[in-house]
C-alpha cells in the first residue's frame, strides 16, 4: 500500500513542479509586458501597467531609413538596427540609394529579426553635389511606398530616422501618441550641443538654433513625427528636389502637412534630449598598406 503511493507520488511529482515553474513565468511575463500608448519606456511603469497591455492596439512606427554603400554603412546601420529591435510595434523601411538592392543590406535585414521593407532608388548623378540637398529620391520612394500599401484602417506614426543618428528607446514612446505631428529637440546640430523648438504654454513658438532661425520649421530630419493618417491625407506632400536647399528639406516639407502652432510638442515640452546627430567620422580606406593585406577574405 505505501509502495503504491510513493509510486504515483514520483509520477505526479514533476508534473506538479512544471504547473508551478509555468504559472511562475506567466505573472512574470505579464508583470513585464510594456504599457501601451503615451508616457515613459519599458522599464518605467513595470509595476504599475496594466498586465494585459494590448500590444498590437498600438500605433506602428515607421522608420524611414535612407541609406548608401561607403565603409562605414554597416557600423551605421548595426547601431541602429541594436536600437530599433527593441522597440515593440517597429516597421523599419530602409531606402538605399542605389540602383539595385545590395547584397550587404539584403543579408543585414534579413539577419535583423525585424520587420521591415527593403527599397531601393538610384540619385540622379546632376543631384549628386554639394550644395544640393541629400535623401530626396529615397524619402519620396518610402512615402509612396506607405501610400500604396497602407489605408486609412492603418494606426500609425511616420519618423525619417537617418542613419548617421543615435536614437534612445524613449524617443519612439514618445512619438507613438502623434495625433498630427510631433516635434522635440536633436542633440549636436549646427555646432550647438541640442537645437530645439521653444514652446510656451504647451505650443511651438519658435526655434532655438544655430543656423538660419528664418527656416519656417528650424528644426533637424530627426526632430519630427507625423501620424500615418496625415501622410496618406496629403498624398502630394513629398520632399522637394527642384529649387530645395540643404537644411531646407525639413521646412519645404512641413509647410505641406502643418502649421507652426499646431505641432505637438514631446519629450517634457521639448526640454529633454532623445536623439543626437553622432555622425561617425570618415574612415579614408585609401592608406592600407598593399603588402600588409589579408590573405583571408573577411566579411565586413
Ligand atoms: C487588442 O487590440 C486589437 C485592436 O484594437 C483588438 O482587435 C484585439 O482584440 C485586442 N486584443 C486583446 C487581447 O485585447
Ligand atoms: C507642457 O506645458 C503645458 C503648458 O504649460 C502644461 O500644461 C503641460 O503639462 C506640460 N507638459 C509636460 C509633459 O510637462
């Protein structure tokens, strides 16, 4: 009799202990689970979110991300893709310029794990000066892109994250409640430490820059958001090419959508700094010495 129950003991015992083991991920889990809609990144309201946060009630974020082959394009886009990631509801559309995909960002996207949308645009050669402004071609090739494949069903925000910036996981929080569109301040432009728009009361006021305070909207590619909805409401709004300077791209599209009072300003209206312009320097690649050089190809 006794040999009996230590028998079906043993046999119900790890069964027992994998209920308890499972129960025990399930409230951490939940425990975790980002909050939805406005306010601070994962790691703030961990105990004090809802449990069952609904995330695919949450507005996608689509990051438009031009980019084009030179050494350090990959460095670049590893940064961002190790920020990226971890943002929940993320659809990262990178743009190269180039007249084919290439096989490095093919393989880099594919290895990412995230969702994204490969395209891919040749700049004419007569655009290609200084002086001229850089990204048109490959912005446009992703707003038409959001205008034939998303509708008016679609809940989201649209942000033109280049690839030479570093992003905080805050940011996108941040942008995720754009009712029209957002701005917030961008650290390290035109030789100041941030630029940011001045608010009073709750509004947009002016600009605080170090460069042509005259611009319209004086404000960085990385300092705005706009809802999804009013992408596809303006469908002619595009970035301009003829007659568009550098560092005007910004003003000649915003103008499209907006106006100056109705912008909606983020990161604690906008005193706090969530993006910087950390372009990594230029590698000269031209000095390797040819002797020294590896007899193994390397994958870079
Ligand atoms: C989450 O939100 C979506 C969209 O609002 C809804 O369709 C879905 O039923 C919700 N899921 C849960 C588990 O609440
Ligand atoms: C921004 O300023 C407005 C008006 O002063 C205020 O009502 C609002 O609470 C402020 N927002 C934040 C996030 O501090």
């Amino acid at each position: 009799m006794k040999s009996l129950f230590y028998s079906r003991f043993f046999i119900l015992l790890p069964w027992v202990l994998i209920v308890i083991i499972m129960i025990h991920i399930d409230t951490r889990t939940s425990v975790r689970s980002p909050a939805m809609g406005r306010g601070g990144g994962a790691h703030r309201q961990d105990r004090t979110s809802p449990p069952r946060a609904n995330r695919s009630a949450l507005p996608v974020i689509y990051a438009i991300t031009p980019t084009y082959n030179r050494p350090v394009q990959k460095a670049e886009l590893t940064r961002l893709a190790n920020t990226f990631r971890q943002v929940p509801r993320f659809h990262w559309i990178v743009v190269e310029d180039s007249s084919v995909r290439t096989e490095l960002v093919v393989r880099f996207l594919a290895r990412s794990g995230m969702q994204y949308t490969h395209l891919n645009i040749f700049t004419p050669r007569r655009f290609k000066r200084t002086g001229m402004p850089r990204a048109t071609e490959q912005r446009n090739t992703a707003l038409s892109w959001l205008r034939s494949h998303r509708s008016s069903k679609d809940v989201g925000i649209v942000f033109f994250a280049d690839d030479d910036n570093t992003y905080s996981l805050e940011l996108f929080e941040e942008m995720r409640s754009t009712r029209g569109v957002s701005v917030w301040p961008v650290g390290l432009v035109s030789g100041r430490r941030y630029e940011r728009p001045i608010v009073e009361k709750g509004k947009v006021v002016g600009w605080y820059t170090g460069w042509r305070p005259d611009r319209p909207f004086a404000i960085d590619m990385a300092g705005f958001a706009v809802n999804l909805q009013v992408v596809l409401g303006s469908p002619r709004a595009l970035f301009k090419r003829r007659g568009s300077q550098p560092g005007m791209q910004e003003s000649d599209f915003l103008k499209q959508i907006t106006k100056v009072g109705e912008l909606e300003p983020k990161a604690n209206n906008c005193t706090r700094v969530l993006v910087w312009h950390t372009r990594t320097e230029k590698v000269n690649l031209g000095n390797e010495p040819r002797h020294r050089q590896d007899s193994v190809v390397i994958e870079v």
